[in-house]
C-alpha cells in the first residue's frame, strides 16, 4: 500500500509539468512578451529553491563542513556541465546554442530526482507525513514548472518540445521514488546540497544573465520584479509547510 501512494505521488507531480500546455492557446506574439518574466520567475525559484529548501534541509541532516564542499563540488560540475555542452555545439561554428536550456533541465532533473527520494522517505516513515511532504512538493513544483516551460521557449523549443523534455525531467521524480523504496532514502541528504550548488549556478549564471540582455528598461524592471516574486514563493512555501 505505501508503494502505491509513493508511486502515485509522484506521478501526479510529474503531471503537473504539463501545466505549459495552459501557454498552449496563447498568441505568439504576448508569449514573446511574457517569456522573460518566465526566465525571472525559474531564476528566483532556483535561488529560493536553494537557500530556502535544499540548504536548510541539507544542513538538517548533515551538519557539518562536509555540506559546503558538496554544494562547491555541485557549483563546479554544472558548471563543468555547462562547458562540455558549449564545446559539443560551438567548437567548429558560428555558436547561437542557448545552453541554459539544457542546464535548466538538468538541473530540475536531479531536483525531482531527490524530491521522489524525499517522498519515498516520508511515506515509508509515515503515511500522513508522507502526504504533507508530497503537498508541499506540489506547490513548489507549479510555479517552476510554468517558469521552467518558459525558459525552454525562451531558450528556442518549440511548444511541443518544451512540454516533452519538461515532463521527461520530472518522471525523474518517479525514478527517485522507486530508488528510494527500494534502496535507501538516506543519502537525499548528500544529494541536496550537491543539488543546491547546481541551483545557484544555473539561477545566477545561466537565467539572470539572460535578464539582463533586456535593453528596455521597463520589461528589465519587471523581470526582476519576477525574479523577488520566485524567491518570495518559495519563501512563503517554506513557511507554510514547516
């Protein structure tokens, strides 16, 4: 029985990916409009999500220096990541690649994955526990999930691919609860700051940098507004579930 909630918590959270399918209707040229605030919106969420959910859970369960060294050692390697893929596509050519597209899905990839450990965990602790857990992650998972729709688009994805690769990286989730259930839980803790050091990265190397290729000031202005209103939800996410 816990097998089945923990499988089907995490599906329905992987579904909610598909939440672009909403920008689906929407004309092309108030999508151009409204993209970059999208790109904000996942930069404060992957700043937030760093500071106010994956390190303080980290440093829960860890506490010690060990924790800081995993959160450096997961800055450099997306940002290792991030070089490979740029060498891949622009040695040999004229490069217009927007590789924050593909740090973004890796990124939210290994933060679904430890959200399906993190379910997986709470469930075999405890059924109600689990469901908390599960309804905290699924209001974390909508705003991001809409921003991250956004930076795929943003990024040159069409409507179509941008929904198929955003959902692909959240079946992660399932992938992470499986292992949870029947491994072990307990290293989510060593993989949470390892994840938090990949959060900062993309959020403040690859995301805002595209906010500030903005020339207008006003649309610039708003993008940073949306970038305060991704960290303030995942502030206020925290406060409601702790």
């Amino acid at each position: 029985m816990i097998f089945l909630w923990i499988l089907l918590s995490t599906f329905l959270i992987s579904l909610i990916s598909l939440v672009g399918i909403f920008l689906f209707g929407l004309k092309h040229s108030v999508l151009n409009r409204i993209l970059l605030l999208l790109v904000g919106l996942s930069a404060g969420s992957f700043i937030g999500g760093a500071f106010f959910h994956l390190l303080p859970d980290s440093l829960g369960k860890n506490n010690n220096f060990l924790i800081y060294i995993y959160i450096v050692i997961g800055f450099c390697l997306f940002f290792l990541i991030e070089k490979i893929l740029h060498w891949h596509h622009c040695h040999k050519e004229n490069c217009n690649f927007h590789g924050f597209t593909y740090m973004n899905l890796i990124g939210d990839g290994v933060h679904n994955f430890i959200d399906g450990l993190i379910i997986a965990g709470s469930f075999l602790a405890d059924v109600k526990l689990g469901i908390t857990v599960s309804i905290a992650i699924l209001f974390h998972e909508i705003p991001q999930e809409i921003a991250d729709f956004g930076v795929l688009l943003h990024g040159g994805f069409s409507k179509a691919k941008a929904l198929f690769f955003n959902f692909i990286s959240a079946v992660f989730a399932v992938a992470g609860a499986l292992l949870g259930y029947f491994v072990s839980s307990s290293f989510a803790g060593y993989l949470l700051p390892f994840a938090a050091g990949g959060f900062i990265y993309i959020g403040a190397s690859d995301l805002i940098p595209e906010v500030h290729k903005e020339k207008d000031m006003k649309k610039s202005n708003l993008s940073f507004a949306m970038f305060l209103v991704g960290i303030i939800l995942m502030l206020l996410i925290k406060i409601m579930f702790e």
